[in-house]
C-alpha cells in the first residue's frame, strides 16, 4: 500500500501546476466557487477540501488522485518556521506586537470579555488604490465568542 501524499507535497503539486497553466488563485477559486484566501489557504494544506472540490481543482490543473486524496485530509494547521523570516508574513507579526495589544482592549471594550473566533472566520484582501502608493486591505471578519461561566 502507497502512503498517502504529505500535504506539503500536494500543495507544492497545486502552487506548480497553476503556475504552468499560469491560473491566478482567483481563478481556481472562482472555479471552486469558494472564497479567495480560504481557497488559496485551503490548497496550501491549511484546511481540507471537499472530494468534489478535490477531483475539480485536480482536474483542472492535471494532477492526479494521490493530490485529491492529499487535500482531503485534516491539516496540522500552522507555518513552517522558516517562512516566519519572509518578509511579508514578519510584516504581520509586526504589526501584530504592535497594535494587537491595542486591537484586544478595543475588542473588549466594544464586545467585553472574550476573543474573536478564528475557526468561525473570515479573511479577505484586496487593493486599495491610493495617491501615495497602492495600499493592503486585509480583513478579518471573526465571530465574537463570550467566556461563559
């Protein structure tokens, strides 16, 4: 019996077919019909696809059943700390040590005592143009979850 594909593989599979058949990510998740980072998240080995979701993304990027199979999976869900170093995922780290202190009171202060949800989340990302030079929007849209008692 054949082992089944490491998700790093798969992913690895997915990010070299797309560029051979030059697909943006947009592409496969308009495909998919699935949203845009939970799409790209997804084919990179952070969450597990569905088989219909599988077999449509394997067929059109060519790649075979051991893919599919792979991006079924449930993923150990996290970053290689080598790619902690690169400089757009430091830059969110960054801003993170900085203004997450700030963000966490807000949230408290408008919410009161719990934590955003990143299981009921989303994320989205786009362009704003901008006369000083073109600017990042990143939005994450968590649900609010209350400690109870």
């Amino acid at each position: 019996m054949t082992p089944i594909m490491p998700k790093a593989d798969a992913a690895e599979l997915v990010v070299a077919a797309r560029i051979r058949k030059k697909l943006s990510w947009a592409d496969i998740a308009n495909h998919l019909d699935a949203p845009l980072v939970w799409c790209v998240a997804a084919l990179l080995g952070q969450h597990p696809v569905t088989a219909a979701q599988a077999q449509k993304v394997c067929a059109l990027l060519d790649l075979d059943d051991a893919v599919a199979e792979s991006l079924q999976l449930q993923p150990a869900r996290g970053i290689d700390p080598a790619m902690l170093s690169d400089p757009t995922i430091y830059r969110f780290h960054e801003a993170l040590n900085v203004y997450g202190p700030a963000i966490k009171e807000l949230i408290h202060e408008e919410f009161g005592d719990g934590i955003m949800s990143a299981i009921n989340f989303k994320v989205d990302i786009h362009r704003r143009p901008d006369p000083d030079g073109d600017r990042v929007v990143v939005t994450f849209d968590g649900k609010f979850l209350d400690y109870r008692w």
